[in-house]
C-alpha cells in the first residue's frame, strides 16, 4: 500500500510534536530531549539536503558547518559567562547569552565559510568533491583540537542554556518547541525554495551542467548560492545542538559527523523534503533502543543500516510512498 | 639540524608513504575497475592485523601470521563483495557509502566479540628488530627498512601484473569499457570478486606489517583509510602509479611537516608555543596539500582528464 | 562479564517490581577503541557492589562510545529520566567537563572513578564532585619526582597536542629539576613516532619522559624498544596498566612508570580485590580496575551512614572517605581530590604474564597544584 508523500510528511511533523506533549504529560523529560536532538539533527540534514539531494553535491564535510555553528554559539556564550570581552583588535565584544544573536552569527559566519569552501572546491566534482569538502573538514577538526583558548580537545562547556526572549530554555519542552519551530519554518523555506526557479535551475545543474549554461544560467554560480544556504542551515543547526548540550567540542567537526548527517539523509530519502526528518527521527530512535539491548549494538546497527542499502532504495520515504520522482 | 637527522627523517617518510601505498592500491584499482568507494577498506587492514597478532601467536611464527593475514582480508574481501558489494555496482555512491559505512560498524564490532576489547599482542621478529648502522653512521631499525624492501616489491609486483599478465589486461580493459569486456567472453562478476579480494589482501598485509610496530586494536584502521582517500585523491582516482606517488608525497609531508614546522616557528616564537603551533599546522598539512592539488588538477596528478 | 551482565539484569527486572532505594548512573566507555577502560572500570565498581550484598542500590551502566554529546545525552537521560542519585564512570577528562559540571549543579553526587581535570580540582570545584583516582596531574608529578630521584638531569618530554598532554609535561616539569633537552607535542591520535624518535637519537638527553595514553603508548614503546636507543623511559601508569601490557610485550620490561596502585600493595583489601577480581573476569585487575572497585566502596561506606537524599549528611559521610582503599590510607583534600602516596613501579615479567612492581614512593601524601584555588 503507497501513502502520498504530504500525508507522510505531515504525519511525520504531527509525531514529532505529539510525543513530546505526550512525554510531557507522563512527566518523561528525557524524552522530550531525545526528540530535540532527531529535531536537530534532522535540521542539519535539511541544510546538507540542499547540496546532496536538490543539487547532486555529496559533501562530506558538512560536519564543518556544523562545528562552526556550535563553536560560534560556544565562543559567544563563553565571553558573557566569564565576563571577559573579546578582544578584537578595533572594538571589543563583550558576548552574548541571546539565542537570536547567536543563531545570525553562527549563520553568517557559517555562509561566509561556505562562500570560499564552495568556491574552491565546486571546481571538482564527483569523488573528488567528496573528497575535498571531507579535507576541509578535517583542517576544522584539528584546528580545533589544537586551539587552547577555547578549551582545544575538551571543548567549552557552557553551564546555562542561552537565553531566548520570553522564554525558560532550560525547561526541556520549551526549548524543543523553539527548535522545532525553526525546523518547520526552514522546511517550509526549503520548499518555497526547491519549487522556485532557483531550486528548478539547481535541479537542473544537479543533471546537466552543460544544458544549464546553455539556458545563459551559470551552474557553478548556483551551485554556490545552493552551497552556502545549505552550509547556514547546518551551521543553525550546529548552535542549536551546542545549547542541547550545553557544550562543544571538536567531535562536532569530526568526519564521522559528516558521515552520519549522510547516512540520515540515505535512511529517510535522498533529495525528499523530509527525507532528513524521518532518518533523524528512526536513527535517534534506533541508537536508543538498540544501545540499551547490548554492547555490541552497533553491530545490530550495521546491520540494519545495510539491509536499508539493499532493499529500501530511495529511502524509507521511497519505500513508504513508491518511486514518485524525487525531484518536482 | 644535521644532516644524518634530516635523512632518517626522509627514510621514515618514505617507509610510512609506502605502508600508505598498499591500502591505497587497493582502493583506487577497486575504484578504478568497479567504481565503488569503499569506505571498509581500513576493516580490512584491522582484519590483516588481528589475523597476524592470532596466528603469530598461535605458531610463533610471523611469515605465517602475515600470510594469515592476507589469507583473511582476502577471504573477507570476498564475501563481502559476494554478499553485499556485488549488489551495489549500478547504486549511486551514495548508497554505497552508506554500505560500507555500515560495513566498519559491523567489523569493528564483531572483531571486539571475537577478540575482546583489549589490544592485541604482535612484535617483530628477532632477525629483523633492532637499528643497523646505514653508511653514513645513520643507526635506523632494520624493520623499516624490511617495510621500505616490502611496499616497493609490492608495488613492483603490481605493476608487473597490471602491465604483464592476462589479468592485468581485463582489469586495464574493466576500466575503461566494463560492457565490451563482458561482451568479449570475461565472466566480469569473477572479475570483480578478484580484484576486490587482491586489495582486500593488500590491505591485510599492510595491517599486519603494521601491526607489528603499533597497537593492534578496534578501530586502527579508520585513520589509515582516511589517509588512504586523501593519497588516491592526490594521485588520480584509478591510476595505481598516482597511487604510488600521492602515497609518497603524503607519507613525507606528514613526517617532514611535523619534524620542520616546529623548528619553523622556533625562529620567532618560544619553545612551547612554538612546539604547539608547529604541531597543529603539520596535523593539517596533509589535508592541505591535498585542497591544493585538487584546486590546482581537480582530478588528481594522474587522474583523467574530462 | 557474563555473570555480571545476568546481575545487572536481575538487578533491573527486580527495580521494575520493587523500586530501588538508592540509584546511581554509571556513563562510561564500553564499545570502541578505548572500551578496555570502561569495561575495567564497571566491573571493578560491580564487584564491590555485589560484595556488599546489599540488593537496594541499583546501578544503571550506560556506553558512552567516548563521544561528549552521547556522554551529556546519557546524562541528561540519568537525571531526567532515570533519577539517579550519584553519578560516575566517565573515563576521559574532556567528558567529564561536558558533563559533571550541570550534573552537580542539578544536585546529583559525582564521584570520579579516572578523570580529573584541572578546572574541576581549582577553580570550578564543587561540594557535590568527588575524585576518587586522581587529579590529571598527579602522575605526571610523581614521574618528575622520579626523575630528579634516579638522577636524571636532561629529559627528553612528549605528549600528545591536547589539553591532557598540556597537562601532562606541565606536571612532569612542576617537579622535574633538571634540563629539558626537548619538548614535543604529537598529534592526538598519530600511531608513528619514528620522526619524534630520531629526534630523540639526535639530542643529548638522558631521559625520555612521555604520556601516550592507549594504544599510542603501545605503538610508541614497541617502535622505541626497536629503534635501539637505550635511554630509560618514564611515564604515567596510563601505558602500562594491565589492560594494555601484554600488547606492549618486552618492549615495556624495565620500564618505570608511576601509579598511585599495584597489585602488590601490601593490605588485606588490595589482596583480596585482587584475587577476588581474576576469580571473577579471569583476568588481572587494572588501575582502572582498582579505582571503579574503590569507588563503588567509597559510596557504600557513605551509605552506611546516610542517605543521599540528605545531602548534606551524605555529603560529609563521603568527605569522610572511611572506607578500606586497595591503596591503603586515603583521605580527601579541601577539593575532594584524594591526598596519595604515589609509588615508582617497574615492569616485570610473572611466568608469562607483564605486569608491575613496586620499587619505591615518588611522592608521599600528595595532593595537587589547584587545591588552593577551590573556594567552597
């Protein structure tokens, strides 16, 4: 039996927002922030998605974005709790605890990144893109292990949560309800996008360059633009998950990082508006209860995870919803 | 910085570039013939090495461990390609990242079923332990230079092979017309399974011989392999020469940066500082070495031009 | 492991029915490369629980994989979820700073079983945070100590480029009187050290002091034994406990390295930890070992007097520390790090088995350079 894929898709939203006010009313807080974490990290996925899926890029170092995103959070937060400004050379910058500020920071900072890694490596393509992004993010990784200030392989622990106007972060369904607000609102951008002529114009370029420039359009220029969207998202993402832990450190850059968003993307659906979200969600989930069966967990993963390869291709979603064309 | 100290530095370079050049090898012919990225390729190198630490230490003797060894990480080749690979040649990349990414978290986990958490014992034999005194007054251990002697008679052996036998011929014609060689009477499905078994073997040896001046443990083989990626990168994907070469520009940036950048910075900053900043830019030279290569020839020294 | 995994079930089928009186969170390293520590630490801190008899305390074991957010995930989980009482059994420093510093601030006890960074020993000390290893440096202190007593007076000193290595040569100079012929920082993580070693041919030094935590040590030793040069070696105990010793071999044989115990330590609860321990997992405890064992018998001897629910009367039961150490004495400093004797101990080999002996005190009743920072 197929299911139409926006009968999925908002089965999946409405899920996600139920378990949570359901673990509320149980009074299981922990559940609350297990499902924060799939919001997250479903976020990131939606942001590594525009390259991967709408644009055909395999970046393996999006993990990049998503330190940079929890560092941003985690220098900023650092400065106000210890009440040593940072010093900039012209001005000096006192920190912040605001989540706003904080989330167009590391949004910046994340695009600005984007811009010269995009810039260098979409001269590749294929596995040598694969390669390139992961070997620049391996130059953040050990960059950040060897940086002392901001407590190099230890990371920087951040003991309060960072505050949001109006808000308790600390109170566990609060903060998921900020997180996944953003969540629905960069999935109903990440639609708006995908259907305008910039998403037809980078689906296009993911499937013939040549007949992209042929058009007067240049496939590098909207590669880029695609790049650096894709690394914000991920970089939002990356704060957020710095203020679920409240902590960061350079396992947030590692390459097994990258990997994983990857394999979220693979479970739920490459190029499917919520192919992230549900791989999120089902690995979230599967770590969970599989951690807890056994030591040798990752084995029953491993397993899962390849029979998912060879007998759901194009995804869950794909298996759920029959080869509807992944691409509008 | 004497000149004696500078050579030993160069030879460990080269002996470390061409440890690097086995697992590379098997990585860029199994791209080259098959077009898959095989992310389990640093398990193979963990299964030669625990093969070598369990048989060495059954019989005492470390040749035997060593065939062991390839023995082991061909036989795993195998199978895996017969069982999982084989299915995955039409997917995307993707897919078969997933794979075999699926595949390391089964091995890591079920060498640790098998063998316990704890690392294994394996040593170098006595004939070849201990320094020999090279001309030039320069002592250096006889086993690295046994690893040097290995990787370039390998790499020989290779050549030989790709260049010099009816194998060597379809694997050079799997990689450029997968379709007319099929046509042309190879069972290309035996083919495949070979070829992936040859640099399963490849990269058994290299664990084992590995083994043997490391830690023999869960996990050793992740490093490798991303070191591994980086050196068929640089050389050109499918081309075992660029191999050969990415394997010893790597092998010698990693040493050489490590000894000289701390020196580097000594001219203008004290000791410690100096030591640190040295010693993070040489963990990230190798990475960018590669983002220059790849900004300079997006498809490697030897890859093909599109 | 076996047995104790049947244990631990039983223990949680019996909390379904009957709700335990006490509950602790053990977060610590079971899968992965560094699952050796982990597992040594659980099961010497579920032997001394099963020793005590005592079926109200429940303990809930978690794996960590070594990842920070998994480890603050996890403890998140024991607060919120599982409710524990106390908390232990993070291996690695930047772990515990992810983690211990909200836990005990959400008025959860921690008692340390292997990490001890310095931030937690000085300045960021907390009532509710106990150490019950060691503070990071400690070792590295006694290693220096060492030094000066065997007569070295130019050390050759590397540590891998981290925090914890930072710490490491940090210590080791703090005591160390002599002249440093170099200094070297490798990246965390590198499995060949022929550069760092021909470094060390080439300098005049007359010692080589390192800190090469896991398997790096292993690859280090074995590539130094080989390399010919015969400077005597000192280092920490971290690469030479009895996990890792067999895979190191000859290599390590003489070697002196500094622990705050052995196996040889001479009282009645060290020999029967010991024996009891290789009767129950068939193999020889660990330092690692010793410390889970020492921390599961400081929390019972806190118990034995309060409970944790008041805080304050369980907090000075712990601050006590009366209970019998494998260690002999143990007492806390002001910042709840223990004031130790920590010994000189060589690598021999028993039959077949590496394992070490005591040859002497490297540093008496010490406790560490941060405790004057810890206002609490």
């Amino acid at each position: 039996m197929k299911v139409d894929e926006r009968v999925c898709n908002a089965l999946v939203l409405f899920g996600m927002l139920a378990l949570p006010l359901w673990a509320l009313a149980q009074d299981e807080p922990f559940t609350i922030t297990l499902v924060t974490r799939a919001v997250i990290l479903a976020l990131a996925a939606v942001g590594l998605n525009i390259v991967l899926g709408f644009g055909g890029m395999v970046s393996f170092g999006h993990a990049m974005f998503f330190g940079i995103g929890g560092y941003a959070m985690g220098i900023l937060a650092y400065h106000a709790q210890t009440y040593m400004p940072l010093d900039l050379g012209l001005f000096t910058f006192e920190g912040t605890k605001s989540m706003p500020v904080i989330w167009l920071v590391a949004m910046v900072v994340s695009a600005m990144i984007a811009l010269l890694v995009g810039l260098l490596s979409l001269r590749t393509s294929g596995v040598y893109f694969i390669m390139i992004t992961l070997a620049f993010g391996q130059m953040f990784f050990y960059f950040a292990i060897s940086w002392a200030a901001y407590g190099g392989e230890d990371g920087l622990s951040i003991y309060v949560r960072n505050d949001f106007p109006g808000l308790n972060t600390l109170v566990p369904i609060q903060f998921f309800g900020v997180c996944f607000a953003i969540l629905c609102v960069v999935l109903f951008l990440v639609a708006r996008l995908r259907a305008s002529p910039f998403g037809l114009a980078l689906n296009a370029a993911r499937q013939s360059g040549v007949r992209v420039e042929t058009m007067g359009l240049d496939p590098m220029r909207i590669k880029l633009v695609a790049f650096i969207l894709s690394g914000a998202i991920t970089g939002l993402a990356g704060a957020l998950f710095a203020d679920l832990n409240r902590f960061v450190s350079p396992s947030m850059f590692s390459w097994q990082l990258s990997g994983e968003l990857i394999v979220l993307i693979i479970i739920g659906g490459v190029g499917r508006l919520m192919g992230p979200v549900i791989g999120a969600c089902v690995f979230v989930a599967l770590e969970h209860a599989l951690g807890g069966l056994t030591d040798f967990w990752h084995i029953y993963l491993g397993v899962i995870l390849l029979c998912i390869v060879l007998f759901a291709r194009g995804g869950l979603i794909g298996l759920l919803t029959g080869k509807e064309s992944a691409h509008v | 910085m004497s000149s004696i100290l500078i050579i030993e530095q160069i030879l460990n370079g080269l002996q470390f570039g061409v440890m690097l050049f086995l697992m590379a090898a098997g990585l860029t012919l199994i791209f080259g013939v098959m077009g898959l990225i095989n992310l389990a390729h640093g398990s193979l190198y963990m299964v030669g090495a625990f093969a070598t630490a369990a048989v060495a230490g059954a019989t005492g003797s470390f040749l035997l461990g060593l065939i062991a060894a390839m023995v082991a990480a061909a036989l795993a080749g195998a199978i895996i390609e017969m069982v999982v690979i084989r299915r995955l040649y039409k997917a995307p990349h993707l897919d078969q990242v997933l794979a075999t990414f699926a595949l390391i978290l089964i091995f890591s986990e079920g060498t640790r079923w098998l063998f316990g958490s704890f690392p294994l014992f394996l040593d170098i034999p006595d004939v070849i332990s201990g320094p020999v005194t090279l001309p030039g007054g320069i002592a250096y251990p006889i086993y690295r230079l046994t690893l040097i002697a290995v990787g370039l008679a390998v790499a020989i052996g290779l050549w030989l092979l790709i260049e010099r036998t009816r194998i060597g011929i379809q694997i050079r014609a799997g990689e450029n017309d997968r379709e007319m060689i099929a046509a042309l009477g190879v069972d290309i499905s035996k083919l495949y399974t070979l070829v992936f078994a040859l640099g399963a073997a490849l990269a058994g040896l290299a664990g084992g011989l590995v083994g043997a001046i490391q830690s023999v443990q869960i996990g050793m083989g992740e490093p490798v392999l991303i070191l591994a990626f980086v050196v068929i990168v640089i050389g050109g994907i499918g081309s075992v020469r660029g191999a050969f070469v990415g394997a010893l520009l790597v092998g010698l940036t990693d040493t050489l940066g490590g000894v000289f950048l701390p020196e580097f910075f000594k001219l203008f900053m004290e000791t410690g500082a100096a030591q640190k900043t040295g010693s993070a830019i040489s963990s990230m030279s190798v990475y960018v070495l590669m983002g220059i290569v790849l900004i300079w020839r997006p498809t490697g020294l030897f890859g093909a031009r599109s | 492991m076996n047995r104790f995994m049947v244990a631990v079930t039983a223990a949680t089928l019996a909390a379904t029915t009957v709700a335990a009186d006490v509950k602790v969170g053990m977060i610590t390293t079971l899968s992965g490369g560094g699952a050796g520590l982990g597992i040594d630490v659980r099961d010497g801190f579920m032997l001394a629980i099963a020793q005590s008899g005592r079926d109200d305390i429940e303990v809930v074991i978690e794996d960590d994989q070594r990842k920070p957010d998994i480890a603050v995930q996890l403890s998140d989980k024991m607060i919120q979820s599982e409710r524990v009482d106390v908390m232990t059994g993070i291996i690695w420093s930047n772990l515990a700073m992810a983690v211990v510093p909200a836990a005990v601030n959400q008025n959860v006890f921690y008692l340390s079983p292997n990490a001890g960074p310095s931030p937690l020993a000085g300045k960021g000390c907390h009532q509710n945070y106990f150490n019950v290893a060691w503070q990071n440096d400690n070792l590295h202190e006694a290693a220096g100590a060492h030094a000066n007593s065997a007569g070295y007076t130019n050390s050759f000193i590397l540590a891998p480029n981290y925090p914890a290595g930072t710490d490491a040569l940090t210590g080791y100079k703090r005591f160390f009187e002599g002249e440093l012929a170099g200094e070297i920082y490798t990246q965390l993580g590198q499995t060949d050290y022929a550069a760092e070693i021909a470094q060390i041919r080439a300098s005049d030094a007359d010692s080589v002091f390192f800190f090469l935590p896991g398997g790096m040590g292993i690859s280090f030793l074995k590539q130094y034994a080989d390399s010919g040069i015969d400077l005597p070696v000192v280092g920490p105990a971290f690469s030479f406990d009895q996990g890792i010793l067999q895979a190191v071999g000859d290599a390590a044989l003489g070697v002196v390295n500094t622990s705050q115990w052995n196996k040889d330590i001479d009282n009645p609860t060290n020999a029967a930890f010991v024996e009891t321990f290789e009767a129950e997992y068939g193999r020889l405890p660990s330092l690692y070992a010793s410390q889970g064992f020492d921390t599961a018998n400081l929390l019972l001897s806190a118990l034995d007097k309060a409970e944790p629910s008041d805080a304050d009367a369980f907090r000075d039961a712990l601050r006590a520390a009366e209970f019998d150490s494998t260690r002999g004495d143990f007492a806390f400093g002001p910042n709840h790090h223990p004031v130790q004797t920590i010994y000189a101990r060589e690598v021999i080999k028993e039959g077949d088995i590496f394992t070490n002996k005591i040859i002497g005190t490297a540093l008496e009743a010490h406790s560490d350079a941060y405790a004057a920072d810890c206002k609490m």
